[in-house]
C-alpha cells in the first residue's frame, strides 16, 4: 500500500475569491485541497513557503496552439481578419502530428509560465493535408493531449466539428484536413477519446459558418449525453452576420438557439456583434461568453458587449485565442479597460470579479467544477504573483488582486502549482527546461 502524498504551502498572502487574506496554510493531499487555514502569521515549520499573491490557477479558455507561429509575423502590413486568416492557413497546411506536438509543448510552457493551469484547446486540424485521417485518426488530438502533460498543465481538447467553408459551401482546399465529411463523422471520432487525470474532452463547433443548421443538433447532443462542455465560435465578424441572415433569416445566436445548442455547458466564444435579442438568448440560457480581447484588438475585430452579457446571465471566461501575447492578467485588464474606453467611465469590473473569470469560471467552461479556486476539495492548482518585482512594488498587500489585474503581467508569475507539483518554480519551468529555446526551434520547422 503506497502513503498519500501530503505537501503544506504557506501563502505569504492568498486571494480567496473576494478579498486578500495573509498567512493561509494550504494542506494537499494526492493533488487536491484538504485544508484550507487563515490568520497564520508565520509560516508552520515544514511548509514550503510561496511568498507573494496566490491565486487559484488560471484557466486559458479558448487557444488554438498553433496561431503561436504566426507571432510577429502577422504584424506586418495592413488588412483584416480575413486576411489575417490566408496566412493562418499557411501554417495549417504544415503542420503534422510531430511538428504539432513540439510547437504545442513549447505553447503550453509558455502558458504554464503565465500562471494557467488549465487550457481549452479548440482543436480542429485533424486530418493529413487534402483530408485523409491519419492511421490513428485523433493522432493530431493525441500530439496536443501529450503536450499538456509534458508542460504539465491540464487540457479540455475541444474537438471541434468543422464541415464547411460557408453557408452551403464545401470546405477550400486548405478546410480539407479540418473536416470529417458530416457530423455523424465526428462524432464517431471523438468519441474514442476518453477522460484522463490531466484531460476534458469537450465538443466544438467551429462557427455556423463551419457546421451546416441541420448537423448542429448532432454535436450538440453528443456533448449532452457526455454532460461535456460545448464552445462555439460566436458573431466574431459581421461577415458572419450577414452570411447567417443571408442563409437562415436570423442571426447565429437565433440558429443556434432553435438547433438545441445554447444552455449552461455552452461558451459562445467572442460574441462580439449581438443584437439585443441575442444578449437575452445567451443570458436566459446561461450559456458562457469566452472573451479573448488581445485576439479581438490584435484583429480589429470589435469590442463585445462583456458586461451586457454578464449582466443578462452568462458567465465570463479569457482566452489567450491567437496568442498575439499569452498573459491572462493582460486579458482580464483589458476587458474592463476595453469598457472603459467605449462608455466612458470606470468600473465595469471588480479585480476580484474579472480574477473570477481568469480562474474559477474559466475552469467551469472548460469542465473543471472542481478547481478555480482555493478551498477544501478543490484541485491543488495555484499560481503565485510577486508582490515584489518593478511593476508590482509599492501598493498594499490588501490590494494585491488590483496590483495583479491592474499592473502586472505574465512575468511576475513566480510559482505556477498543478495538482500539487511546481510546475513553474521561481519563474522557471521544472519540466521544459528552456521554453524559449523550445518556441524557437518549433516554430522554426514551420516556416515555409
Ligand atoms: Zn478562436
């Protein structure tokens, strides 16, 4: 018979969901939470000691790994997404099973050392170039599971259903390895994918542009049957609008409502271009909005109604999306700072309630109920921010959550802790051992 594993951290100062409590012992057992205790003002001898913020772990709620090949790149010249979005697919066409899992490794490292924990990969590159399966059809779903775990992070895998270039269009030449022909396909695909320790395995639908109206129902009802989280490109572009009217008569928030895909599970991602009455559909239904404001600004796409929608009833999740920067403090400032600029005035948010949507909604949207937060029974997942470094110096501990939303970035993340084990110990990885290095070389075999 094998002892539980048990580890106590002191947290020079924790933030417990609303408020900065200092000196609080964290007892883990076998990865998870098992005491949670308050007013210690020094550390108990044989704790490890986490000086600085704790946070629960962050939750990146909508990445696709490989956009991280194009940093740099895309910013040169002028266009729009759509144009964005030639040289995105240029990348596609090169990527296989291999070069995929290094580029990814090197990604989620880099997210580790951002703080997150947790990433909802919205994956659809699954298929050889020009549409043959691999001889292990989820080979490309498998290289980013491996991925997780070798930067030892956890992962939702969003298989995500990809069945047409538009409304009635078959796909382009570089949608053929997105598409497994109808839903019914993809359904059989997936589902070999089981749960892991590390692993979620949620549904997608990449648009309504992507999955014709009368196949929405099969993703839907798989994810239903599954009780697996549900996530959907949503009113990015106007183009996607006016496609959408065009086709169905309505807006995509409307099809998707009348095809049985909205409800608690669901995450309309961006929902940037939404009528009064999509704002009630989304709210009413509670289905989740993932903001992901770097990619929106990055792509000029709009900025979304994020406070109307949560005010409605749907709960908030950040992503990191395109990975123009990774740095979910970065995201969350900018949801409210995005706001501000629109409305003019301050305030939209607490730091405590956009640290919410960094952690513990970000976790429910990608179904981890159990973890987000700092409590008994929670997964062990946290990351601690410096309180001490050139940006973050200065205020009071008690605002530590405003110092963190408000000042600081990716770089003061100090310890980044999953199921228990430093993942990320003094800014550096215990896994990958140069993550810079790593990025370097992946995205160097992908360069055309
Ligand atoms: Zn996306």
């Amino acid at each position: 018979m094998t002892h539980p594993h048990t580890q106590t951290y002191w947290l020079e100062h924790a933030w417990l969901g609303s408020f900065v409590e200092p000196g609080v012992a964290v007892e883990v057992v076998d990865g998870r939470i098992t005491a949670v205790r308050t007013g210690l003002g020094s550390p108990p001898p044989g704790t490890e000691i986490l000086r600085g913020l704790t946070l629960p772990g962050l939750a990146n709620a909508h990445s696709h790994a490989f956009h991280r090949a194009l940093r740099g790149t895309v910013q040169v010249g002028s266009g729009t997404f759509w144009t964005w979005r030639e040289v995105m697919y240029a990348t596609a066409d090169r990527l296989t099973p291999d070069t995929y899992h290094a580029l990814a490794r090197a990604v989620y490292a880099e997210m580790a050392l951002a703080g997150i924990t947790a990433v909802g990969e919205f994956h659809y590159v699954h298929h050889a170039p020009g549409g043959a399966p691999y001889a292990d059809p989820n080979a490309m779903g498998e290289a980013l599971i491996d991925a997780a775990a070798e930067a030892g992070i956890r992962i939702t895998l969003l298989d995500t259903a990809y069945l047409s270039s538009g409304f009635g269009q078959p796909p382009d030449t570089h949608q053929l390895r997105f598409s497994d022909g109808s839903a019914d396909a993809w359904a059989e695909r997936c589902s070999v994918l089981k749960d892991r320790d590390h692993l979620r395995i949620g549904a997608a639908i990449h648009s309504v542009r992507a999955v014709p109206a009368r196949q929405l129902a099969t993703v839907a009802r798989w994810a239903e049957e599954r009780r697996a989280p549900l996530h959907v490109h949503l009113s990015e572009q106007t183009a996607e609008n006016d496609a959408c009217r065009a086709a169905h008569g309505c807006t995509p928030t409307r099809l998707l409502a009348d095809h049985g895909v909205l409800g608690p599970r669901t995450t309309g991602v961006h929902n940037t271009h939404l009528t009064d009455e999509d704002i009630a559909l989304l709210g009413d239904s509670t289905t989740g909005t993932c903001m992901c404001p770097t990619t929106e600004r990055d792509l000029a796409d709009g900025i979304g109604p994020a406070a109307a929608l949560q005010k409605a009833g749907s709960p908030l999740s950040l992503g990191s999306d395109s990975h123009a920067v990774i740095d979910l403090l970065e995201e969350a400032r900018a949801m409210e700072l995005d706001e501000r600029l629109r409305t003019r005035t301050r305030g939209h948010w607490t730091a405590a309630a956009l640290l919410r949507a960094a952690s513990a909604d970000g976790h429910a949207a990608l179904g981890w109920d159990d973890a987000g937060t700092i409590e008994t029974g929670a997964l062990a997942d946290l990351t601690t921010i410096a309180l001490d470094s050139v940006r973050t110096a200065g205020p009071l501990p008690r605002l530590g959550a405003e110092t963190a939303v408000f000042a600081a970035s990716a770089a003061d993340v100090r310890h980044t802790i999953v199921g228990g084990r430093h993942v990320v110990r003094d800014g550096a990885h215990t896994l990958v051992p140069d993550v810079p290095q790593a990025l370097a070389q992946a995205v160097e075999a992908l360069r055309a």
